[in-house]
C-alpha cells in the first residue's frame, strides 16, 4: 500500500496516474482526505467521477471520532 494523508481532492486522479505508472511497484494506493480542509472538497466529486470513467476500482470509508478518542 502507498498512503497519502491530507491529499486535496483534485489531486487523487494525478496520484492514481502515477501509480499505473509505477510499472507495478505501487500495487495499491490509499488516500486520506480530511473534512476539516472543506475549501478543497469543490472537486471532489469530479475527482470522483473522473476514477469512475477510468474504471479505477475504488472504495470510500467514512470514520468519525472525538477529539478525545483520537488523543
């Protein structure tokens, strides 16, 4: 797995490109998006739907916490 924390929306679809062009040497990618960075999620839908007209296998998980269960 390669992960990528805090990655604003617009650039999952570059990060997804350079992984196909890893020639294999990045079999998976995971990417964390926060909510808490709101101004960037204008794109995420597109960026979204730019994977799906790939045919990009994707899987979106929502976790919510605390601030205290997280300390």
């Amino acid at each position: 797995w390669f992960v990528v924390d805090n990655l604003p929306p617009a650039l999952i679809p570059t990060m997804v490109e350079l992984g196909a062009r890893s020639q294999g040497n990045v079999a998976r990618i995971a990417v964390v998006v926060d909510v808490r960075g709101r101004r960037f999620f204008d794109n995420l839908r597109e960026s979204l739907a730019d994977l799906e007209a790939k045919h990009v296998t994707r899987r979106i998980v929502f976790l919510e916490s605390s601030d205290d269960a997280l300390v």
